[in-house]
C-alpha cells in the first residue's frame, strides 16, 4: 500500500473499525514504513487523549468526520513512497 492511501485508512485502523477496510495490508505497510507508523501512534495518542476527555453524548452528527477531514487537511501532504 502506498503511504498516500494510508493516511486515509490510518483513522479507521485507530479507530479499530476493522470490518471497514481490509487490516492486513495496512498493518504490514505500518511494520515496514517508520513514517506512516509514527503518524499512526500519533493519531491514536490524540484519539486516546480526546476519549478520555469527552463523552460521546450529544455528539452533533458528522462532527467526527469533520474533525478527521479537518486533520486530513493540515497534515502535510508527502509523495506516495
């Protein structure tokens, strides 16, 4: 898998929503590029981090995909390797 890709599959691995995305690939991918696994555990760190700070109630609808498209958004963006 190419790191471009990745990242877009990188918020589902986190978010351990396996049964969306084929896993194996991706976690191969994530043993052999020290890169793509950086930004992987980082991402989780902050997941983590949110989840024990906030509650799920009340969540207005779409706000997590906004927020993941927001971070898509200010990553920055490298050649596929």
């Amino acid at each position: 898998m190419a790191c471009r890709r990745i990242r877009r599959l990188v918020f589902l691995w986190v978010d351990r929503e396996a049964g969306r995305m084929p896993r194996a690939p991706l976690e191969r991918h994530l043993e052999e590029c020290l890169d793509c696994r950086r930004r992987a555990e980082e991402l989780e760190r902050l997941i983590l981090f949110v989840r024990a700070r906030c509650r799920r109630e009340n969540v207005p609808d779409g706000l997590a995909e906004r927020i993941r498209r927001h971070i898509e958004s200010v990553l920055p963006r490298e050649e596929s390797q």
